[in-house]
C-alpha cells in the first residue's frame, strides 16, 4: 500500500471511530431530552455544531489528500464492495439525507399515532411543520439540480479518456508499459478535475447538511444527524460481513 493510500485509509478509520462516539454522544441526548422533560436546547444546539465541525474537518482532510490522488476517493480501497456500489462522486448522494429526514419522519407518525389522535405533540421527526416540509422539499430540488450538474460533470471527465490527448498518445505507444511526460500530464490534468469535482460534492453534502439542520429543531436535528451515522454504520458493518461471506477481506 503507497504512502497516500495509507493516509487515506487512516483517515478513513479515524472517521469510522468518530462517527461512533458522535453517535454514542446524540443518542444519549436524546435519551436525556426524553427522559426528564427539561428544555436541552442549549446543549443540542451545540452538540449539532459539533458534529457539522467534525464532518467539516473531515471534508478538509479528504481535500488536502485528494490533492495527492484524487483517484483513491472515487475506488477507495477503504471502502467494502456495498458501500463501493452505492458511491457518488466518491460519498453518499446529499438528497439521502432528504429522503432520510422523509422516511424518519413518517415512520415516527406511524409510531406515536396514538399520541396524534389525542391531541399530543412530538417534538421530533414526526412533527415536522408545513413550513419545515415546503423547506425541506426546495432544498431537495435545490440538491437534485446540483447533483445532476455535478453527475454530468463527472461523465465528461470518464468521457475525456477517449478523446484527445488521451487516446492519441495510447494508439501511439509500442506497448501499454510505455511512460512519456506526455502520459504523466493527460493523467495529471484528469486528476485535477477530479480533485476539484470531489471537492464540490463534498462541499454539497456538507452545505445540504447544515441547511437541513436550519430547518430542523435542536431535537430533530440530533434525531436526523444520529440516524443518518447509524446508517452509515450500519451499512459498512452489513458490507463488511458480506465480503467476508464471499472470501473478500
């Protein structure tokens, strides 16, 4: 393993863990908040600006190594076969979280449906407003729109590789183990376009992130943002256990 890929690995890892003590961290106040009834805005407040600070410092990281090879992010060896298949421009698409806010929300309905139809209230996902809806649904759109731009962003750089000069400079070596500083420079400039396209998809997951915690309540926010991890978690967990049921470690 090279220099750049132990890096990103290790970046990777460190990640993971953090995203395991941030969820231990949201679930025990939600817990809390449930528990004795006081007002813990205050501490959710902050405990959302923490998290968006861990994921920001992360982004950073991910840019600063992407200036080395960009390549790794978008085939992170890192990364299990499941969670390789489900990959956008080297992340999650950021409209999951949206859809993640929508399926949260109705399944909390489904479960406090009793508490509804005698006149309760419930402070988390389920009690989304109207105008918290008609938000979340135009930053949705608003998201969708970026990622198709960004999508066919990413179709012209694959693309690139059969055009010019690319493809000339490949019918004109002797052998494919041929290098020339010609090589070198087509291959520098496509990962310089990758490097500044995941770094724009970077920054839509993290912006999308913090615009949806400005719609959301303290509450609903460490709600949405501790389901969002355990997802993440859980996802590279259950890949982790299939590869190794198909001899891939």
């Amino acid at each position: 393993m090279e220099d750049g890929s132990e890096d990103s690995q290790r970046c990777f890892d460190q990640w993971m863990s953090l995203q395991e003590q941030d969820l231990s961290e949201l679930l025990q106040s939600l817990n809390l908040n449930d528990a004795d009834g006081d007002d813990h805005t205050a501490d959710m407040c902050e405990l959302v600006d923490k998290n968006i600070r861990h994921f920001q410092e992360y982004v950073s990281q991910r840019a600063s190594l992407a200036r080395k090879d960009s390549s790794l992010f978008f085939s992170p060896t890192w990364c299990t076969s499941l969670e390789g298949s489900m990959l956008w421009a080297g992340g999650c698409r950021p409209s999951i979280y949206v859809r993640l806010i929508y399926v949260l929300s109705g399944k909390e309905v489904a479960s406090h449906l009793e508490e509804y139809l005698h006149g309760g209230r419930n402070a988390g996902l389920g009690g989304l407003s109207a105008s918290q809806i008609n938000s979340i649904n135009n930053l949705q759109l608003k998201t969708i729109k970026q990622e198709d731009k960004l999508s066919t962003d990413l179709a012209s750089i694959q693309e690139e590789m059969a055009d010019q000069p690319i493809a000339i400079i490949a019918k004109e070596l002797t052998t494919c183990n041929d290098a020339s500083t010609e090589v070198d420079e087509a291959l520098d400039a496509l990962a310089t376009s990758l490097t500044s396209l995941l770094g724009e998809a970077d920054n839509l997951r993290l912006n999308t992130l913090k615009e949806l915690t400005s719609i959301l309540t303290p509450v609903q926010s460490v709600d949405f943002i501790a389901m969002a991890k355990k997802l993440h978690l859980c996802v590279h967990a259950w890949g982790r256990r299939r590869d190794r049921e198909h001899g891939r470690h």
